[in-house]
C-alpha cells in the first residue's frame, strides 16, 4: 500500500538512504536501519536505489519512498532509472514515487517523454525529475514530471561543479516551472537546507552528510592536524 496520500507532495526533509557496494553500510538491512533513524530524526521521506533495499525500507518504515532505480551501461550516460522495467521493479517494491534522470543524455531504455507517461499511466506514481539545469528543469515539467529536483546539477559535462549546493538553480526553477521543485545535490548543514527553503524549495534530499558515516569521518579527519 502506498504510504503517499493519492494528488499529495511531499514537503520537509528528504533523506537519502543509499550506500556503494564498496560502503561498510551497503545493503537491505543497514539502508532498512538508516530509514528507520531518519524518520525519528524528523525526515518526511526516503529516496533509495534498488527494489532490494526499496523493500526492506517499506517494512521498516511507513514513510513515503522515492525510488530509484541504478544501473550503469557502458556507453550511456544516464543511469538513473533509464528504463520502464527499473521503474516497475522499484515500484512493485513499494516505492511512492519514482525518480528518473529527465536530461536529455543518451539512454539504454524508454525514451524520456514515454517513460514519464508511462510511469504515470501503467505504474500510477508521480515523477521526479533529476536534472542538471534550468532548461532541463522546464522541458521535465512540460513532459508530465510533478516534481523537479537539482539532483544532477556539477554531474553532467555541462553543469557547474560547486563547492555546495547549488542554490541558484533552486531559485531559477522555483521563478521558472509551475511543479513543486526539491533541492538535493552538496548539502552539507542545516544552513543550507535553510536557505534552499528560503528559495521557494518545497523539500531538500540530503544523503551523504546524514548517511554516510565514513565520508562524514573523512570530512572531521581531514581537520586533524598532520
């Protein structure tokens, strides 16, 4: 059963429950765990990679579930839920909403505009576009996305890499498409997600700096004295 009330977005803190096979915390049971603490932390939502781990986040928690879906192939750039079947898989897992590269990159999959449109019609779950840029953001909206975030933004060849998050875009997509817009991408403190609200964001995905213990270690370690 979903845990998203049908026509409703999510707003609040968003956090990102996922770990690299190469992560001590990868796998169902620490990412299950990690959901569990977000949502006594205040989190109002979970965004989490794979139908195993989509799974176990469900049983553990009744929060919503923004699903993704990762799978590399070599000469593509898109990775992020390219293809129906990806969406389905974490779907029928018991994601709420599904995430999706919407930049107009190559894809080993569904093309973007019937991806959306079938995600909407045969899977019946909002879209939420991960994208790079303004125009990315606008053209997501225009196809049927209900939701945009600046996911991509500093990953794709010709975004700005920056030391943060990047804020302006926030608040160009908020001034520039009617859908809900959510910041995700180099948060690092309560500032910054602070002023993302401030912007007219209606949530903020925020993973490493809450989930990721060994890179939240390597940032303290890094201040230690040689």
């Amino acid at each position: 059963m979903s845990a998203l009330p049908p026509g409703s977005i999510i707003s609040g803190l968003i956090v990102s429950c996922q770990a690299r096979a190469d992560n001590p915390l990868h796998g169902p049971v620490h990412m299950a765990a990690m959901a569990r603490a977000a949502e006594a932390g205040g989190a109002v939502a979970i965004r989490a990679n794979g139908a195993v781990d989509v799974a176990a986040i469900r049983a553990a928690t009744q929060l919503p579930i923004v699903g993704i879906a990762k799978r590399w192939s070599d000469g593509f750039d898109v990775y992020i839920t390219p293809d129906i079947a990806d969406a389905r898989a974490v779907a029928a897992a018991g994601a709420d909403i599904i995430a999706i590269d919407a930049t107009p990159r190559k894809r080993d999959g569904t093309k973007l505009a019937e991806l959306i449109q079938r995600i909407k019609k045969e899977l019946g779950k909002p879209v939420f576009a991960d994208i790079s840029t303004v125009e990315e953001g606008i053209e997501a909206a225009r196809l049927g996305c209900d939701i945009v975030a600046t996911t991509l933004s500093g990953t794709t060849a010709y975004s700005p890499r920056l030391p943060g998050p990047d804020l302006e875009l926030v608040r160009a997509l908020v001034a520039s498409v009617d859908a809900p817009v959510v910041a995700e991408g180099g948060f690092w403190s309560p500032e910054e997600v602070a002023q993302a609200f401030a912007l007219g964001a209606r949530a903020v995905v925020v993973g490493t700096a809450i989930t990721n213990p060994r890179e939240i270690t390597r940032r303290f370690a890094g201040a230690v004295p040689r």
